[in-house]
C-alpha cells in the first residue's frame, strides 16, 4: 500500500563540505528511508578572506540545490525542512546566499547554532543506534565544525561545537595540497587546543564507548579497513598508520587509497589530522561508526514537530522555569493573544501552524528581561532569546521570537523588523501588534477574567469591540489602551475600540 503523500518528508544539510537530503515515508510509527542524495560542494573552501563567500561558490551550492527541489517538489512544504551549518553561520554574505539559495531550492533554509547542530548530530546517532545502557561520546568532524556529545538514550550530558572541520583546516594547513609531518603536526596541535576548553569536562562526564558519525569519519573507517589495519571502527593504531601512508603519499592529489573517492582527497589528510588530535586529547584507542548523522536527527526532529512532540515547547517552559517568569501571568497573555489571533487569521494571512507558535512562545517569554531589571526589560529579554542557546530553534526563529520581545512594550520599534527576511516581515510585525495588545489587556496583572473582545484587522487598521461599559468601568485599560493607540500610530497602525 503506497504511504500517504502527507506522510513523507524530506531533510536537508547544508553542510560546510557536502550537502545531504535524504527523503523518508513515515507510517504507524516507523520512519523507512526511501532516497539519499549527496553531492560534494565544498562550501567552506568558497569563504574568502572577507568572510565572504565567492560567487563561484554560490554558483555551485545553487545548482545543487535545484536539482534537490526536483526531488521534493511533491512533498508537503511543511514536511520539509533544510539547514545551513558553519560556513553558512559564518558567511558575512549570508543574507545574499539564502535568498538566492531559498529561491533553488523553493523552500526556506534556516541557519542553526554550533549548539544545535550538535544536538541534531546526537538524535541522528541515538534514533539510529540505539543505546540505553550505555554513556556515549559522539564525534562528528564536518567541513567547518567539529561537534562533540556525551549522552545516554536520548538524553544529552554535554555538547559542543568546535571550530576546527576538513575543509577550513585544509585551506589553513595544506593550501598548497602537500602533505608533511610538519602539516600534520600543527594541524593536530590546532584540534588540541581547540579542544582545551572542554577536555577536562568531558573526561570528567565520562562515557563508555566512543562513536563517530557524518562523511569524514565514515571514510577513515572505510580506507582503515580497506587497508586490514583494524576490523571494526578507527582504532589509535590505524590512525596513526593512516597519517604515516599519507606523508610518504605526500601530496593529496597523489593519494591511492581503496575506500577514498577523488572529491574527498583534497581534504582528506585535515580531516585524519583533526581527528588524531580528538583521539590524543580525549585519550581515545578506538571509536565504532554509525550510520546516523545530522540529517536523520533533523528528520526525526521534523517528524516530532508534525506529531506534537515539538522541542521547542520543551525549550521555552525550561527557559521560562531558568529566569523565573511569572508564569499565570504569561499564560493569561499567551491564552487572550490566541484568542486575537484566530479572529484575525485569515484577514491577516497567519493561518500557518509555525505563526500560532511564534506568538504563543512570545507571550510565554515576553517578562523574560525582568530577570535582569525592570526598566527597559523588554531590551534586556530580547537579547536573552536572541544570544541563548535555545535547542530545536534556528537562527531565523530566534531572531523573529527576539523582536517580539523587543516589541511587546512601549515604542513599537518598526526599523528592528527590517533584520528579519522580507517574506516574513509581515508576518512578525502582525504578531507583535497581537503580543502588545494581550499585554496591554492584562497589564493589571489581575487574575479576573476578561470579557468576549471581538478584533477586527485590515492592512493596517485594527478595531477592538468590548461588551458595553466595560472601558467605561475599567478607566486604566481604557487609559492604557490609548497609550497603545499612540504607539502604534507613530508606526503607521490605526487602532480604535468601543
């Protein structure tokens, strides 16, 4: 029986040295794989020394990426999700990249943290090989990062992102494409220090086995066993009779190895550099391999979504519970934004699922900044969300929740909605005017209920009815109601009430 075509999804990895999608069905539970693709951009290798990623670059990430829209055209736009990784985060033309890029693939591409993509990486290795009883370290060396997980299940103990991967250490190390001991020394020296600040952490948390996921590792694993130097996995021996074949090869180019493909010997030798440096830092003799990587924790995290086992939800009660927000009180503000909310939908375009959430996350967090001090708190809360490590949210969604807290008081500030992409400014700026009008009805801070309040919304016109008397008999909603009236004049908006 063929699954229903709402029932598959696709995930994307724009990863610093590959991209990956790989395309799933979902049915009674069980997630079955029907199609991977990847293709070998070399992303990172496209940063100049602007930070600044080449037109040459670009051109190969574009047409990559529309070759991956042909695969997913039929598929649900809301079952699709694809991210970008280190050198995406890093691109100070990243704005430029992604509209472009968003417009190949016909579907938008969010950036995610360091800190969230080791998290991805983690799921990815947990819902592949999983593992109850055992303490586990994850390491996953990418094109421009290196991510590194301790956890148990699914459950996560420590997780970092370094920034030491195969393609950016080759640029650093062997630009010129030869292979010394030299080379190889300070490229591990480098990942050793990198991994100075969390070392002792790790060895401390402890862990009773070691596994290593994504292209790079994958490949030290087939040539090491291509070449009988171990049977299963990487072991300290291999590696270190791997780095020895690869200085008397002497150059990338000139690399002969059974199990290595041409497109990854320009950044194979970093790559086994990188991790000589994890296996003598971390004291490791040998890591097993698994078939689990980013790609398949972003699904399963997609999936999660579209079954309402959403991370995020998780994240913004643990962040509200961390910073003491008053929480009858942001449940009264999340309850009456709703409220507006589906009264307005459909004139106001919000009848999306991810535009609901934005704004019931907003009223969650809104008091946030009142952790720091009162005045010009929603400053102070807007910083929090945006700069905070918060898991399952990307760069993007922080950004947006970051402005609705900026927002929801006081001056409504029109020029900070212009960071965010065009396609969604209207959306956050509607959302933000719904926030303040929930915060301005229960700026009393009373728990008596309020009444049926119809809203109606135009373009730019929003008009509140309240049952008869009642402003009348609550003179300091009135008074604060025109206050807002004010705000949101000075920004363009019209608002009445009766």
């Amino acid at each position: 029986m063929k699954p229903q075509q709402d029932e598959s999804y696709a995930a994307i990895d724009l990863g610093s040295n590959s991209f990956h999608m790989i395309v799933a069905n979902y049915s009674d539970g069980r997630l079955q794989i029907i199609d991977r693709i990847k293709e070998m951009v070399r992303l990172a290798s496209g940063l100049d020394e602007k930070n600044e990623l080449t037109e040459e670059s670009i051109q190969r990430a574009l047409a990559c990426l529309q070759r991956f829209g042909q695969r997913i055209k039929e598929i649900p736009q809301a079952n699709i999700r694809a991210v970008g990784t280190n050198t995406v985060r890093q691109a100070r033309n990243d704005g430029y990249f992604l509209a472009l890029a968003d417009s190949a693939l016909g579907h938008p591409i969010e950036i995610i943290a360091g800190q969230e993509e080791a998290r991805l990486i983690y799921q990815g290795v947990a819902h592949t090989t999983y593992d109850e009883a055992n303490k586990r370290l994850v390491i996953d060396i990418g094109g421009g990062s290196t991510e590194l997980i301790i956890g148990r299940g699914f459950e996560i103990f420590s997780m970092d992102s370094l920034y030491m991967g195969c393609v950016n250490m080759s640029k650093r190390f062997f630009d010129d494409g030869k292979i010394k001991t030299k080379k190889i020394n300070k490229t591990i020296l480098y990942a050793r220090q990198e991994l100075e600040s969390v070392e002792t952490a790790y060895k401390k948390t402890g862990w009773d086995l070691a596994l290593g996921s994504s292209g790079t590792i994958t490949t030290i694993r087939d040539v090491v066993q291509a070449q009988k130097w171990c049977e299963t996995g990487i072991t300290a021996a291999a590696l270190s009779k791997l780095i020895d074949a690869l200085i008397d090869f002497g150059h990338t180019s000139a690399i002969e190895l059974d199990g290595l493909s041409e497109h990854r010997k320009p950044v194979f030798a970093s790559g086994v550099a990188v991790l000589a440096g994890i296996f003598e830092g971390l004291g490791l003799e040998k890591i097993s391999v698994s078939d689990g990587a980013l790609r398949e924790g972003l699904l399963h995290d997609l999936i999660g979504r579209m079954h309402n086992e959403d991370i995020r939800d998780k994240t913004i009660l643990g962040i509200s519970q961390r910073y003491g927000i008053d929480q009858e009180q942001a449940n009264l503000v999340r309850e009456t934004a709703e409220k507006l909310f589906h009264q307005v939908s459909v004139d106001w375009a919000l009848q999306d699922k991810e535009s609901l959430k934005l704004l019931q996350w907003g009223a969650m967090v809104h008091e946030i900044g009142l952790s720091i001090a009162h005045a010009q708190h929603h400053h102070h809360g807007s910083y929090l969300v945006r700069y905070s490590d918060l898991a399952g949210f990307s760069r993007q969604e922080q950004i947006k929740l970051a402005k609705l807290v900026r927002g929801h008081r006081r001056k409504f500030p029109l020029a900070e909605f212009e960071t965010i992409s065009s396609q969604a400014r209207q959306t956050v700026i509607r959302l933000s005017i719904l926030l303040r009008l929930a915060a301005v009805l229960h700026r009393s801070r009373s728990n008596n209920s309020l009444p049926d309040i119809r809203i109606e919304a135009d373009e730019d016109a929003i008009n509140l009815y309240f049952p008869p008397q009642w402003l009348f008999d609550h003179p300091l909603t009135l008074a604060d109601l025109k206050t807002e009236q004010g705000y949101l004049q000075s920004a363009g908006f019209t608002l009445t009430f009766q």
